[in-house]
C-alpha cells in the first residue's frame, strides 16, 4: 500500500532542515547548481502540509545532468527515472534519509519559474495560503490513498492562485530573488 497523504500543521523548524540540506547540496554540487532553492509548501511560513522539503536545483541545461547526479548520488539522493515530467529531472532520498523531493530544473524555464512564483506569491499572501491549507485538508482526507488524484484534483487551485501571482508579479515587477543555497 502507498503511503497515505497526511497534511500536518506548519513546523517551523522545515526552513532549518533546508538550510542544512541546501548547505550540503551546495558544497556537493559546487558550480553545477545555478540555484538552489526551498520550494513547496514546508517552503511557506504558516502553511500546513505533507512533511516533505522540496528542494529546486536549477542548472544550465538538462542535458548536462551527468556531473550533477554523480554529485546527488555521493550525496545519498536517487534519481526517479519513472518520473514523466520531461521538464525536469527528479531525485529522492534514500532510505533512512529524511523526506525529500529534488527537482532539478533548467534556469530560465517556465517550470523553474512557476515554482518560484507560486512560493513567492503565496508567501506575500496570507489569505491565500490560508485557503490554499483548507484545499489540501479537504483533498488529503477525500483521496487519502491516491496521491495521484489528490494532486490532480489541487491542480485547478494552483492554477486560480497562479493567474492572481501572474498579476502581482506584473505590478511588482518580480524576479527571482537570490538562491536560498
């Protein structure tokens, strides 16, 4: 049986659990990562979610992965070569690591740069974080063991929040701030 989807309240201490994996991350990978980045939801102060860090590495291109998954394989992390998405390349810990998810995306891309926007926006936004933790309450106890469903159906909500986030970043003028490692 897949594990089931457990949404737990905001831990504070998720931003030092990145700080440490970002730290690691970055002395192993060295000028191979562009950025590295805490995304995702434990990525949002005050947003309950699934106990997962979802860490964002941006390099240059995809194609150039061989030195970069030498290094997150030295570092304990296993590529998913089941993962379908072709706009990124995904990594998990191994076994007896704590829960993480690796995105390694290009830099510039519309996938690295959704991350990044949805995580800002939200961040900004209080309200919808807010709202965005009562969906995925309400998601995780309907398809508790269908992970596949419970992210299908967040999909519609994601998008909703993204048109507002494309709005505020046109009056702000945003851009990625500094990688977070």
């Amino acid at each position: 049986m897949k594990d089931a989807i457990v949404i737990v309240p905001y831990d504070p201490n998720w931003k030092a659990e990145f700080a440490e994996i970002g730290s690691g991350l970055r002395r192993g990978l060295h000028e191979h990562a562009l950025r590295i980045d805490h995304i995702g939801s434990t990525s949002i102060a005050g947003l309950d979610a699934k106990p997962v860090i979802d860490i964002q590495i941006s390099i240059a291109l995809l194609e150039d992965l061989e030195a970069m998954s030498e290094g997150l394989a030295s570092l304990g992390y296993v590529r998913r070569m089941d993962n379908l998405d072709l706009s990124k390349r995904y990594f998990r810990e191994s076994e007896g690591m704590r829960r993480t998810h690796i995105h390694v995306r290009e830099q510039g891309s519309f996938s690295e740069q959704f991350a990044l926007l949805f995580r800002d926006y939200v961040r900004a936004h209080k309200h919808e974080a807010k709202r965005y933790a009562a969906i995925k309450y309400a998601l995780a106890n309907s398809h508790r063991n269908d992970r596949e469903r419970y992210v299908e159906e967040k999909e519609p909500y994601i998008w909703d929040m993204m048109r507002s986030a494309s709005r505020w970043s046109q009056k702000i003028g945003w851009k990625p701030g500094a990688s977070d490692a």
